[in-house]
C-alpha cells in the first residue's frame, strides 16, 4: 500500500544559512552582494509526493579501482591517479564569438559553462584538470564576475585576459582568488604565461597560453598546485559508475530529450545539443555547426547537461550583467541519457559545490563524463528539448 509523504524541500537540500565568501569564512555579503548571493526572498514550499512501495534494497557493487593508486575525480568520476586527482584545475575564459573559433584544448574541459554577458552574447569557460601536456590553450578572452563565482566552486586557478575592471577587480584581489592575468596590472599580473598568434580577425582572438607557460606561471606566483583543504569539497556531485548508467528508473515522469535547442536562451551563438543512444553523449553546435578543438578536431561530448535558471541583472548605468551564483532552491533542469528532468539547485557559499534535487529533496545522480553547465536568466529564458518548451 502506498503513503503519501511531505517533503520541505529547503530542509532537504540547504544546510543552514552558510554564506561563506572565502577558504577563511568571510561572510559573502562582505565581498560582492550584487552578484555573488541572491537577495531574493526564498520560502519553503512543501511538495507531496507517492511514496513509492518498498521493495528489497540490492545492495550496490564494491568500487574497486582497476589498478592500485587510481581514485574517482571529482569532476568526471572516471579512475584518474590520485596525485592527479589532488590537483587544482584551471578555469579558462574561451571566446565563443564566431570568428574566434574554434579554439585549443578545449575538448579537455570536464566541467564547461555558457553564460550570457552583455551586447546579447554569451561567454564560455571551460574547467580543465588534465592540461599539462597541452601545446596550446586558447584563445584566451576577459572575465566577467559570474564567472568567477562559477571557478572557485572547483577551487580553479583563474586564466584569463582582462575583464570589466571595476566589476572583476573586487574579486580577483581577494588573498584567497589566484588568477593569471593576460593583461597585468591592477587584476593580476600575467607572469609572462601567454603569446600571441596573428590570426585574420580582431587582435583580442589572438592570445594564447600552453602547458609549460602556464606551469611556470603558477610557480612564478607561489600557487598551490593541489587542492587547497579550506576551499575544496571533495564529494562534489552524486555520480554513478560507468558500467550502472543512470536512465531515470526512479523518475517515470523524465521527458524525452535527445534534441536539446537553446538559441532563445544564446540568440547569437544558437547552442544546440544532440544525443547519441550509441555513446550516451550529447554532442554540442553552435551557429548551426558543430563545436571542435582546434587541436584535435574532436567535436564538444557531454554525458550530463544542467540547466541553472539565476537571478539576474544589469549593473547600474552600465550593459553588464551580474547572475546570483549563490542562492536557494532555484529552479534548474537535468538531461542525460536522452531524457529531462526538473531539478532545484542551491549553493551556500563561494567554495560550496552547487547541488542540484529532484522535485523529493533527493539529490540527482550523474553518469560518470564531462558535464555542459547552462546558466539562463530567470523569468527570461527558455529552451526546448524534443519540441517541448522548457522555462520561463
């Protein structure tokens, strides 16, 4: 016989009111309210769901990694050494405009974000763990403050070339925000990590970085290469192995979604994602064509896409945006294996992971691969997966 439980959903998914700024524990509000925490009043709404009939518990495989010294990452969950696993990633501001493309390294990216910024454009950034025997990374582009919030979530060295100064600088200047700066001065000094290649295009798609660069760079500043323990959380994301691939068995009301378009969401760069049953993959175009590495010309795969739905705005007297990268209970929606979900996600504080629930409070499980992160502006945006709109 079935029950009907009530589920709060904040008690579920929030810790309590943890708005810590920095590995130190400043409060967020110290630092950049605007944009970093949302002042929008979130309540408590109460869900009632079927409790579905009990039914045996089988109890889940050891994980035994195939080899000795090998631990899941934390971005991926594949099997990676453990020394490499304690490494801090980069976070690398990537141009999307299109006669930026296609760029270096770019495949690498585990963890990779697309987020509007001002003029009707979006912006990219991808998060790289494995990066040390890259030739060349880039172009490299500006940052704007969202994306920080997004980088530190990962404990991420920053890479980037230059951004709105009076918006940036704030963050970047922070004892516990490391950042290699293209353009030097008040934001972070570049310590000589990039060159430039003449392309036939504008001089700001021409800036570059590589693997002995970069490496020299981040020694030269006396940056930690690991993790450091106040600012990385180790048990990110909900995973599941490869060989027990997640299709939504405990959600039947998980839509179709093997043809995901969101240029009502990124009108210029027309992002669409389409799913491969053969690979699990979602394989991402932008303007109507495939998005590769330069490198290798292996085209953007992703074995999960979330859909994070932000409060935002316009700084004043200015066309630059902020997004709420730290908020509670905000609406998102979760595909892979072809199918859609709607999801919440919360993120306490600037080195909190942001955990996305289903519609119980239960918290979603991942396959195993790289994840393609959509921030959409709320009460703005929506999108469409197999020709049902989603959003808005």
């Amino acid at each position: 016989m079935k029950k009907t439980k009530t589920f709060l959903l904040l008690a579920a998914a929030c810790t309590a009111a943890l708005l810590l700024a920095s590995c130190g524990g400043a409060p967020a509000s110290e630092t950049a309210p605007s944009t970093g925490s949302s002042t929008a009043e979130s309540t408590a709404a109460e869900i009632s769901v079927e409790a579905p009939t009990e039914v045996p518990e089988t109890e889940a495989a050891p994980d035994i990694p195939p080899e000795p010294g090998l631990v899941r990452s934390a971005l991926t969950y594949a099997w990676i050494p453990e020394a490499e696993a304690e490494k801090r990633p980069i976070a690398v501001m990537f141009p999307i405009d299109r006669k930026a493309q296609p760029q270096y390294g770019i495949s690498r990216a585990e963890i990779f974000y697309e987020i509007m910024e001002e003029g009707s454009m979006s912006r990219q950034m991808g998060i790289l763990q494995n990066w040390e025997d890259l030739a060349r990374i880039g172009n490299i582009r500006s940052i704007r403050d969202y994306f920080i919030y997004a980088a530190l979530e990962w404990d991420s060295i920053i890479v980037h070339f230059g951004g709105p100064e009076i918006f940036v600088k704030p963050l970047l200047t922070r004892s516990d925000v490391e950042n290699i700066n293209g353009v030097g001065g008040a934001m972070g000094s570049s310590y000589n990590a990039f060159f430039r290649i003449p392309k036939n295009s504008r001089s700001e798609h021409t800036a570059y970085t590589d693997c002995e660069r970069l490496q020299a760079a981040i020694e030269k500043a006396g940056f930690s290469r690991t993790h450091r323990q106040d600012c990385w959380k180790k048990e990110h994301w909900k995973f599941t192995p490869t060989e027990r691939p997640y299709s939504f068995e405990d959600h039947p009301e998980a839509a179709p979604a093997a043809e995901i378009d969101l240029k009502s969401c990124y009108p210029v760069t027309r992002p669409a994602m389409h799913y491969d049953p053969e690979t699990r993959l979602y394989y991402r175009s932008i303007y109507g064509k495939p998005q590769v590495d330069a490198a290798t010309g292996e085209q953007l795969a992703f074995s999960n896409i979330l859909v994070q739905s932000a409060v935002f705005g316009r700084h004043p007297n200015t066309e630059y945006l902020y997004f709420h990268m730290l908020d509670s209970v905000q609406d998102g929606w979760y595909m892979t294996a072809g199918k859609i979900l709607h999801v919440h996600w919360i993120r306490n504080s600037d080195y909190e992971p942001t955990k996305f629930y289903d519609d119980n409070g239960e918290e979603i499980t991942l396959n195993s691969g790289k994840t393609m992160v959509f921030v959409t502006r709320e009460g703005v945006d929506s999108f469409i997966a197999d020709d049902v709109v989603y959003g808005v």
